[in-house]
C-alpha cells in the first residue's frame, strides 16, 4: 500500500528543503496537506515526485520546489490577503491558507474550479479559502487588494493587469517565460507599474491568457 505520508516526508526533506527553503511554517504546512487529494486519481502515485503534475487542457500543478520558493518568497504574514491566480486544483490555495489570513483561489476552468473546491474540503484544514470563478488576467477585485499575488504557472507578459489589485507593499510571483528558458520572478510595485528580479531558473506551463502577442512579421 502506498505510504503517503512518508512520500510527503520525502518530497519535503529531498526536494524543498535542499532547495534552501528554511521557512518552518511553510515545511509544516506542505508535510500537513495530502498533495494526492489535488492530483488526478490515476495519477495519485505521481503526486509526490519532482514534477510538474497534468491537470488536464495544458495546465499542471508546479513542482514542489518551485511552488515552495515561490510562496517563502513572499513572506506570508498571518494577516496577508492572497490572490491565487489559476489555482488548478486548489494545492497551492491549500498551502497558502496554512501560512496567510485569506486566499481567494481563482480558476477560469469551472471543472477546476469544482475539483478544488472538492480537495480542499476533503483536507478539512481550508476554510479561509475562497474559490471562484472567472478569466484569469482580470483577477479577482471584490476581495483584493491582495498583499501577494501568485501566478500558478508561466506568463509570457508583465501581469500588469493584475498590478492594480496590489496593496502599496504588495508581492507578485510568477514564472516569466522568454524562449525555452523560464525564471521565477517576484514584482513589487514602483509608481503604479510592477518591477520585478529574478529568483530562481524555472518553468511551467503558460497560464491561459499570458501568452505573448505573436509580433507580425513583413
């Protein structure tokens, strides 16, 4: 029989903690939630390896790594209000809640959207998780603003759409895709307009509705 909770001791002690992740609160809270509640159920077996984990129509849930720097990146507070944008499944969602005040869990993908919010009422632990429904790129303004916003994926293109619904001190990750490579990158605001730094390399699927314009050619 499968031992999932000394696969999530695994993944924690092999794959996020040897990538410099240190924050104890955010180590709690991925050995505490059962990543193969929010995986495909044909794919439970995966659910704990270093990868990226199809969800269906493109999308994936990030590695563990990945997911784990991006969120200690940030510095959740136990106050912060936090935007999930493409929150697939809703693992990231479950994550967050263990280290913020409120997450709201966005989805475009109402089937999604409905298998999160099955997985995280199934880890009784997420009630601060608010999920909804709706395009990506426009956010989520009724519960913002948001003092981190999460990309769960790769976005070709400065979110600045999502610039607006940041608090004065607020946080963006995601991964920014050029080409074949990809890097993590953290934005904060500067006279309106999000200013990133890399992070760390990564990649990811393209979230829908980040990809870049094809430039046209003469």
């Amino acid at each position: 029989m499968f031992d999932t909770a000394a696969a999530r001791r695994m993944m924690v002690d092999c794959q996020v903690r040897t990538a410099d992740v240190t924050n104890p609160d955010l180590i709690e809270a991925m050995l505490a939630v059962p990543r193969e509640l929010f995986v495909p159920s044909a794919l439970a077996g995966r659910a704990y390896l270093d990868a990226d984990i199809p969800i269906g129509d493109g999308r994936a849930l990030l590695k563990p790594m990945v997911l784990a720097k991006l969120i200690q990146a940030a510095q959740l507070g136990p106050d912060d209000r936090v935007l999930d944008v493409g929150c697939g499944t809703g693992y990231s969602s479950a994550i967050q809640s263990r280290l913020a005040g409120s997450v709201t869990a966005l989805e475009q993908d109402a089937s999604l959207a409905a298998l999160a919010k099955q997985a995280l009422a199934a880890t009784g632990g997420a009630n601060n998780v608010t999920v909804v429904t709706g395009p990506l790129t426009a956010g989520w303004p009724a519960s913002g603003p948001y003092d981190f916003v999460l990309l769960n994926g790769a976005s070709e293109i400065t979110p600045d759409s999502l610039a607006g619904q940041l608090k004065p001190n607020g946080r963006l990750a995601c991964l920014f895709k050029s080409g074949p490579a990809g890097k993590a990158m953290l934005y904060r605001l500067a006279e309106g307009r999000l200013v990133g730094r890399p992070i760390f390399d990564a990649a990811a699927p393209i979230l829908p509705g980040f990809a870049a314009t094809p430039a046209f050619v003469f």
